[in-house]
C-alpha cells in the first residue's frame, strides 16, 4: 500500500463539496499516536469543521483485496449509528482520496472535562460505563460481513501484545529476563492470552478511554477513534475506561462501576471483577511497552509519563486477584522488581 501525500486542493475540495466554498482558514490540530492527520477548517458562514486526512487509508482497489470496500471507521461508525451511540457526524467523504469531513467537536475530552470539573466526574463515567454496555447490548450478535466481525482478539494477537511488552517494556528499557525467567516469562504469557481468548466477547472500541470520548454541552459523551473496533473479551472497553493511564480512580470508584456494568448485563460483580482484573494485566503490560515503542521507533515521547503509572495498575490488579490465579500469581514474582510501587 503506498501512503497518500496529503494535497490542500483536495482538502478545498471537500470543503466544497460539502459546504458550497473553500475552506476560510485552515488549522493543523494535535494528533495522537496514529499516523493519521487533523486540519480544523472554518467554513462558509464561519462554522468550523475537521478535516480527517489517512496516508495509509485503503484505495478502493486496495479494499476489494482486504475483502471490505469501506475504510473501517465509515463501517464501524455506520453499526454505532444502528447502536443509537453518539459518533461524529460525516459531512463529506473522500475516503478514496484519503479525506473525510467531520463534525468539529471542540476540544472537551472526557479527560478535560473531569479536571476542570471533577464534580462531573462520577455522572461522566457512570454514562460511560451504561453507553459502553448498552452498544454491546444492542450490537449482539453482531451481524457476519461487517469488517468488526473479522477482527478478533485471539490467542495470536494478546500474546504478541506481551511479547511487545516484554521487548518495549523490558529489554529496551534495560531490564533483561534471565533464561529461567524469560522461559517461565512466556509459558506464563501464553497460558494467559489462552484463557482471555477464551473469556465471554462482544464488541469493543479496543481505546476506550478518557481520551477518545467528546463531552458535548448536554453531556452526551461521543465517541472517536473507534476504527480498529473489533470482537474481544466482554470487560476490554471496561478496563481501558476504568484502568486508562491518563487517569487514577480509587478503588472503590472503579468497584462500583464495575458493579453497575455487572447488573446492566445481569452478571454477578465478582465474575465481572475478575475478567477485569485479568484483562488488566494484558492490557496495561502492553500498553506501557506501546508507550516506549511510540517513543522508540515513532520519535513522540509524549506517553512516557506514563508508563509507570501504567505499571502501578497492573500491579494492583495482580495483587487483587494473584492468590486466586497461579498463573497471574506467578507472573507478578517475575515482574515484581519491575513494577513501580503502589
């Protein structure tokens, strides 16, 4: 696939198309970690809009080999509309090209809005959790020929994602397993990423965080950055709200939105709590090697604050449940002079 190089009159045409004139001023916004690029753009009668630009977006006829004909995130945001979730509004698409416009939804994360209102934060998160549950509720089961429905996390990719972690998080910050460890390291990793597979699924955003959900004025939280959604265990989206490393939360905090996840689904808590704590460990492990490989290999040490942060969670979510789990309780005597204290 050859990346697209990004061209302003095919941005002006969109705008264009869209809006009936050329765009009034043009403004290059922070991304994220991801290669895609943000422009918000001023539009005739001085509404603004954001243009989404993807060099390494699918060509149609890239697509037709990929099996889907769609970019991803117009097919994701298509079963979220059916969802009755809150995504961005599309206003013109020129996936082909690269570009899509879309709804400018301003700059209140849901991470801004809770430190510059931390009175909100309990109704925030409670809507969260209950949008969370209510689209998996909706979205089971998920109808075959969607792209979601050929994307899973499976035993494949959970266990390269440790692998990442132990090569990002590990050996590129200096710490190196000795044999005995680094074999036991991997029995232990596989034998974790078998049991996840295995644990009940639906539908997830795979980012479901702080960080990509949008507060608008009534306090709607609408979701972005759900292109890579996919089929993965039931608590993931839980996990990356509750255990997001751009945030902290008591424990008791966490507990009782993990209760109300449960009762939404009728579960009992303590099965939820367990899935949660176990995907924790998955989860937060790859995400702090992610952290130093975007700074690494992608040049943006932007995440390194928090790795350790990051690792003080899976801490304490192997302390919650290393006595009930061998396999965790060992891993944690591995990792444990690896892991920031709590």
């Amino acid at each position: 696939m050859q990346a697209k190089v990004f061209e302003r009159a095919a941005l002006d045409a969109l705008v264009t198309e869209a809006f009936g004139g050329a765009p009034q001023t043009v403004e290059a916004m922070e991304g994220g970690a991801s290669s895609r690029k943000y422009f918000r753009v001023t539009v005739p009668g001085g509404k603004t809009a954001v243009v989404m630009f993807v060099p390494d977006g699918l060509t149609p006829e890239e697509a037709s080999k990929e099996r889907a004909s769609r970019w991803p995130f117009l097919e994701v945001h298509e079963l979220l509309v059916k969802a009755r979730v809150a995504v961005p509004i599309i206003y013109a698409d020129a996936s082909p090209q690269g570009y899509l416009l879309l709804e400018d939804l301003g700059e209140r994360t849901l991470a801004q809005v809770v430190a510059s209102e931390p009175a909100r934060k309990e109704a925030l998160y409670r809507r969260a959790v209950s949008d969370s549950v209510a689209a998996q509720l909706q979205l089971a089961p998920l109808a075959a020929g969607t792209i979601v429905a050929t994307r899973r996390f499976d035993e494949e990719l959970l266990k390269w994602e440790l692998d990442h972690f132990r090569e990002w998080g590990l050996d590129a910050r200096g710490v190196t397993l000795g044999d005995n460890a680094r074999g036991r390291f991997e029995r232990l990793t596989t034998a974790l990423a078998r049991e996840i597979a295995a644990m009940p699924t639906a539908i997830v955003h795979r980012d479901y965080q702080s960080r990509n959900l949008m507060v608008r004025g009534d306090g709607t939280l609408v979701w972005i950055d759900f292109q890579d959604a996919l089929i993965g265990p039931r608590v993931y989206d839980l996990v990356a709200l509750l255990n997001d490393s751009y945030q902290s939360f008591e424990p008791a905090f966490i507990g009782q939105r993990i209760v109300e996840a449960a009762e939404a689904q009728g579960l009992h808590p303590e099965t939820l709590a367990f899935e949660f704590h176990l995907v924790t460990v998955q989860r937060k492990l790859k995400d702090a090697g992610r952290f130093v490989f975007i700074d690494r290999v992608k040049g943006n040490p932007n995440f390194l604050p928090f790795v350790d942060p990051t690792l003080r969670k899976v801490r304490r979510s192997m302390a919650a449940i290393g006595a009930k789990h061998p396999v965790v309780e060992e891993l944690a005597s591995i990792l444990d002079p690896y892991l920031p204290a709590d």
